[in-house]
C-alpha cells in the first residue's frame, strides 16, 4: 500500500478529516489505517464540507470490498 500515492499510513481520523478539509476541494479523498480494525483500511471523501468514510478490506479472494463503518450516519 506504500507506493500508492494517496495512502498516509497510520494518521488518526482527526489528523485525516484536517488534511482533507484544508484542501477544500469536492472529491479530494486519501488512505488511511483504520483505528479500530487492524489490516483494514479506511477511505476518506470530502464532499460538501462533509468527510464520509468507507472501511475497505481485503476479501478471502484477494478482491478489495468497501462499506460504511458500523453507526455512521447517512446524510
């Protein structure tokens, strides 16, 4: 996952929603480690002013999956 150019490792949530916001363009997104699950990442999009974040995995098959995180809301 290193050599892709959006992924920023091991940052917290917090740290990420800041460098997405800074940005303030829709669409701009990055890769991070997910807090909570470990060998799962997290998917950050900034759209709106809004940071919607998807868990995305690894499958059995070696396919990538991505879902919402369990209690985030829907706007």
């Amino acid at each position: 996952m290193d050599s892709v150019a959006v992924y920023h490792g091991k940052i917290s949530r917090e740290t990420g929603e800041k460098l997405l916001l800074a940005t303030g363009l829709d669409g701009s997104y990055l890769l991070r480690d997910s807090e909570s699950v470990p060998g799962v990442y997290c998917l950050c999009v900034l759209y709106h002013g809004y940071i919607y974040t998807y868990r995305v995995s690894q499958t059995e098959t070696g396919s990538w999956s991505a879902e919402t995180a369990p209690g985030v809301h829907k706007r």
